[in-house]
C-alpha cells in the first residue's frame, strides 16, 4: 500500500493511468449506478464473456460499471438469490505486480478496520488464468453527493457527519487515512429505522500508516479531489488522519450551505484557497446554521492539522454538542448593560486550540511604547466583502486588537488590515485568535473588539510595525531601480523566447505528461521567475515578469483540470493528452457530449477514423502490430475522444513493446526546460 509504482516511460494507457491522483474509478463505483442510472446505460455492443459466469457461489447477472482499474458486476447467489458486487481487475493488468497489490489493497484496508459504517468486502481471489476480483456488498441507495447543491438541515447533516467519524475514528486507529473523502465516497442506504446510514467507500488509496513518520512514504504524492485536499496534500506533505477531517469539514460545509466553500475552480485557484483563503463562515451563509455548529465546521478546516480536532470522535462529540446547545453566542449591541457587581466575567469562547483557557481573564497591554493615540485601519474581514475601518490598539510586531462592537470575524479566520500612514499605505494578514464581546468588555474596563496574531509577515513588515507601534513613519519605500538589471534581462529574454501559447510548450511538457508533471512543472517555472523578481528590475522588467507569470498560471490552470485540458487536446489532435484526461476519471457521458461537438465542428472526421481503424483492424489480425498501432494513430489523430477506439489503441500498445519516451531532461531553469524534438 506505498505509494504507487510509475508508468514505465512511453506506456500510456487510459485504464491504468491516474495522472491527477484522484480516484478515477467514478465510472464504475457499484454506489454510484442505481437502477435507473443502469436502465438508461447504453447496452454494449459486444456480448460480455463475464455475464453468466459463476465465481464461487454467485453469477454474475450484469455489469454494473466499468472504470480505470476494472469492471464492477452484479452478482446473484446461485441457490438464495442474494446479491453482491463483483470487482474485476482488467486482465492486461494481471503482470504489474504493483498494481495487481493496489487493487487488492483496498480489501486489506477494510477487512482492517471492520466496521459497520465502512462498505465490507467479503471475498477476494483469483479466477483462472488472471482475473483478480472483490467480493464486496451490495449497496441500494443514493451518493451523498445527491443531497448536496442546496442547504440541509442540520438535524439532517449533523447524525451523518457523525457517522463518517465513527468510521475515521475505526480507520485512523487501525492506522488508515482514506486521502479521497468526497460525497461520492459517502453512500447513504437505509438500516433499521436509520433512513440515512452511511456507508463509506472506496479505500482503494488509502495509506497505512505502519508506524512510519509522517512524511516519509507520502512526501511528494499529491493524492485526493482537489475540491476537498487539505493544505498538505497540495504541499505533497505527509498525512494523517486530520487530513480526513478536513475533507469532512468541507463536505459539511457544503451540505449546510449548498455549496463549496471554494466553489469549483481550475487547479491554481483552488490551490490558493485551500492554502491561503479563509471562506465565510458556514451561520454567514445561511443563517439556520447554529453558530455553534459553523465554529466546528470551520476547525475541521484549519489550515494547520495540529489548529484541527485531535480524532475523528473529538469531532464527533463537538458536532453533537453544537447541535444539542442553546445559542451562546449573542447579537452584538451597540451599548452593553452593566453586569450585575457580583456577576463573574461571562466566558470567552473555546479558543483553547491557542492556549487561551476560555476563563482567561483580560488581555494584558503591551509593554511596548503606546502610541499618541489609537491607529486607524481598514480591515477586509472576509474575502470579497468591502472594507471597514476600525481602530486598532495595542499594536505590536506579533499582533494587534481591533476594536468593534459590530459583527466579529469567527475564530482562526483571516483578515487583511491595511495601515495609511502618510508615508506609504502597508498591509498585513492577521488571524483572528480572541473574542472580547461588550459584555466582557464592559466587565473588564477595556473596549470590544478582536485580537489577530499577524501572519507570514517579512522582516520589513515587522519592522514597519514596530516603528508605527511607536508611533513613527514606517520606512520609506525603496526607490525603484530606473536601469535594466543585466543578469535579469538574459534570463528574461531566454524565458521570452520559449513564451509560446501552446501551454505544453510553456511548461516544457511532453503532449503527454501525467497531471502530476503539470504541477510539478507549473511549480519549478513559477520558482524560477520569484527568484528574478527579487533582483532589483525596472519597471519594464517587473511588468514583463508580471506577464510571464500569469501566462505560465494559465497554462498550469488549462492542463492541471482534466476537463478544460480534454477539449484543448482534443482540438489539437493530441489523442495522447486525452488519454491522460480519461483515465482521471471523466463520466463517460461527459467525453460523449465532447466528442459530438468535436464531431460537428470537424466534418468528415468520423469517415476518416473508420478508414484507418478498419485497416488497423486488418493488420492487428496479422499479427502486424507496428502497422496496426500506426494506422490506430492516425485514426485517433481524426477523432481523438472515441472512447472504443482510445480502449482498443492502449490495449495493443500494451501487448506490444512500446518504445521509451524521448528524455527531457535539460540544463536550463527547471520547469522551462527546451524539449528535444518537439517545438
């Protein structure tokens, strides 16, 4: 169960490949076919050998799916009538040992972990001569992705949210985190007088931890939907099971909210909210959400997995709680009555996770310098929202309060405050780590507000801070540099040079690199244009490399999200590109509504393609296999998006020896590396 063993160079194939790492086995999930979706399937054209076989004590009545590893079938107990599903691996893949062990590592994980929330797997064997297979239960229900797109209740949410836990909280004491927590990977069936019980799938990448520190196995392996990844798996860092937790804080955030709290962007944009962007909190959005309950649903998406819940059950119980709770919070007045003289100061929120005890009392004044008087700032208190000026206290390099009787940002949520000095205007992100509501304020002698602890700060900006905290200017700005920087415009014009728009070329991609190379690639050639711009560039220079990076943004952004680079490849021919597109997982639904518009916007394309796949035909039946893989080239090259034809072209080159890819390593800035014989 390490990580998974890489595609020898040359050999492509849309059912083995993964390049995005997400499960690419939605095709054919046994969950994720209902009846209807099974009555409106189109029927195959070639009569299925596996239909009517028995293994073991079951036949196999029909198949239910097909994807990139394997095809799922029903199964029907040959005396009691008793319906399981039947996993086949494909057959071709029966020789790579390491695949062969990934595909059976899901049973291993499950039969792990055994636990009644968790889909189980019955059997696994081999039927003669290679034909790998699970024997896993049947499930008759809906996804839990059919109860997202609109807010639910949260008498609804809460007990299936809690259910996931159980089934993490079973995983992660076993040593197992699932990395692909996603709605399609909750089922929901009904059990007993439980209408929605959980079942959650697919393990086929989780991680077994075994005691290795964490970072070791996983360091570099970007695996999971981008939607729900949680900070570390975008830095390839190692996981555990807080990773699973935050998949899950933002699967409730969007079963209470009727949306993702990132929405559904390309790669880039996604991978800077999920390491950069607090959202709003779930109770802003929709305001039948207890408070309460938006507090745990926003730990659970920390940034850091040390600011989530420690276990899958601390999260349970704090879901429980928020539900169960009166509303503690109060609507913020614009006057708070005195507290009755013997009245303890009301608590502070939980903001233990800090190391603040709820009963702490009052925070101290800084022993720095005050300033003449309080500062005023603008503060942007959530992303997207315009900008309110407070006044800021007790300011210090390390963090500052803001005062206000309005509506507070929620805890661990970020902020941006903008100093105006006369000099120079300076901003700084700040996360939120303290309440102090009126009425406490009132009890302690001090004003409401919140307080912010700065965050990624520079040295200059630390230092501005400091002297504004003084009640000084903060340093002038650095005159800009009025001549061209020699070193920097070579490397400028060399990048300028190779700034094509074809995105393959930008990157220095070969037309079919894995998604993993696009993030790699995208990542290098991004490194190497932040190290020009700490050279001191005219403004000429600096609007350059401004133009260079959003070109290489866009390019990793078109060919990191499988669904705009499928169509890109497909208009240019690039069948090997969509290859890489299919094997991410794209519904087969989807790639027929692509391939009718291509068709339509390419007349005679079909006509083409069937001359040349005939002839193929005629050579494959010859044994001819260098001709027959020539003809099936040029065929897809006219209708690239046929998915019988992508099937039937990978499957001979597999059987064949297909000859390495051309080396492209070079000695250039990495990322924008020149690629042999390509231009």
């Amino acid at each position: 169960m390490g990580r998974p063993a890489p595609n020898p160079p040359g050999e492509l194939s849309p059912t083995n490949l993964r390049p995005d790492s997400q499960n690419g086995e939605q095709w054919w999930a046994p969950p994720e076919n209902t009846p209807e979706q099974v009555a409106k399937a189109p029927a195959p054209e070639v009569k299925d050998p596996l239909i009517g076989l028995v293994v073991g004590s079951f036949r196999l009545v029909r198949k239910l799916g097909g994807g990139g590893m394997g095809n799922v079938y029903l199964g029907e107990h040959t005396l009691i009538g008793s319906k399981v599903a039947v996993k086949f691996l494909h057959e071709h893949f029966a020789s790579n040992e390491a695949l062969v062990q990934r595909f059976l590592a899901e049973a291993r994980a499950v039969n792990l972990i055994g636990h009644e929330n968790i889909i189980n797997i019955f059997d696994m064997n081999v039927l003669p001569p290679r034909r790998h297979y699970l024997v896993m239960e049947y499930l008759e229900g809906s996804p839990l992705s059919a109860m997202t797109g609109s807010a639910q209740q949260p008498s609804v949410v809460v007990p299936i949210l809690s259910q996931v836990c159980d089934a993490l909280q079973a995983a992660h004491v076993n040593g197992v985190v699932h990395r692909d927590l996603k709605p399609e990977n909750i089922f929901l069936v009904r059990h007993d007088r439980t209408p929605h019980f959980v079942k959650v799938l697919d393990f086929g990448i989780a991680k077994l931890l075994d005691g290795v520190s964490p970072g070791q196995t996983s360091l570099g392996t970007i695996i999971g939907t981008p939607e729900y990844m949680a900070p570390e798996q975008w830095a390839g860092k190692g996981v555990d099971g807080r990773t699973d937790l935050y998949a899950l804080g933002i699967i409730a955030y969007e079963l209470l909210t009727g949306r993702t709290p990132f929405g559904k962007g390309g790669l880039g944009s996604l991978l800077h909210a999920h390491l950069q962007e607090m959202p709003a909190a779930p109770h802003e959005v929709n305001r039948q959400v207890p408070v309460a309950l938006s507090q745990v649903v926003m730990r659970a998406m920390a940034k850091r997995p040390e600011d989530r819940f420690r276990s899958a059950s601390e999260m349970r119980a704090a879901l429980e709680q928020a539900l169960t709770a009166p509303e503690s919070v109060p609507t913020p007045k614009l006057i708070a009555p005195p507290p009755a003289a013997s009245a303890p100061p009301p608590p502070l929120p939980a903001d233990t996770a800090m190391g603040i005890p709820p009963t702490a009392p009052a925070p101290p004044r800084r022993s720095m310098s005050p300033p003449p008087g309080d500062i005023a700032v603008r503060v942007v208190l959530a992303p997207g929202t315009d900008a309110v000026r407070l006044n800021c206290t007790d300011l210090s390099r390390a963090g500052a309060f803001l005062c206000t009787e309005g509506v507070m940002p929620p805890l661990r949520s970020r902020v941006s405050i903008t100093f105006e000095p006369r000099d120079r205007p300076l901003t700084c992100m700040g996360e939120v780590v303290r309440h102090v509501t009126p009425e406490q304020a009132s009890a302690w002698a001090m004003r409401a507000g919140f307080a912010i602890q700065f965050v990624d700060l520079s040295t200059e900006a630390r230092d501005a801070l400091v002297r504004l905290a003084q009640g000084q200017s903060p340093a002038p700005a650095p005159p800009k540099a009025t001549t061209d920087d020699p070193q920097a415009e070579a490397l400028l014009a060399m990048l300028q040079r190779r700034m094509s728009s074809d995105p393959y070329v930008l990157l220095s991609l070969p037309l079919d690199a894995t998604f993993d190379d696009v993030r790699q690639h995208a990542r290098a050639a991004l490194s190497a244009l932040e190290n020009i711009a700490t050279r001191p560039l005219s403004a000429r220079q600096s609007k350059e490399l401004s133009d260079m990076r959003s070109r290489v943004e866009k390019a990793a952004d078109l060919l990191g999200h499988a669904r705009q680079r499928i169509e890109h490849d497909a208009w240019r021919a690039n069948f090997a590109g969509v290859a890489r597109c299919i094997s991410s997982g794209l519904t087969a639904s989807e790639i027929e509504s692509l391939r009718a518009r291509f068709l339509l916007a390419h007349p005679g394309a079909e006509a083409r393609e069937r001359i040349h796949s005939t002839t193929a035909s005629a050579w494959e039946g010859q044994s001819r296999v260098d001709l027959a893989l020539a003809e099936y080239e040029k065929a897809l090259t006219a209708d690239p998006l046929n998915l019988s034809l992508q099937q039937r072209y990978w499957s001979l080159k597999q059987r064949g020896k297909p000859t390495p890819a051309p080396d492209s390593k070079g000695q250039d800035i990495p990322g924008l590396r020149r690629r042999p014989g390509r231009s």
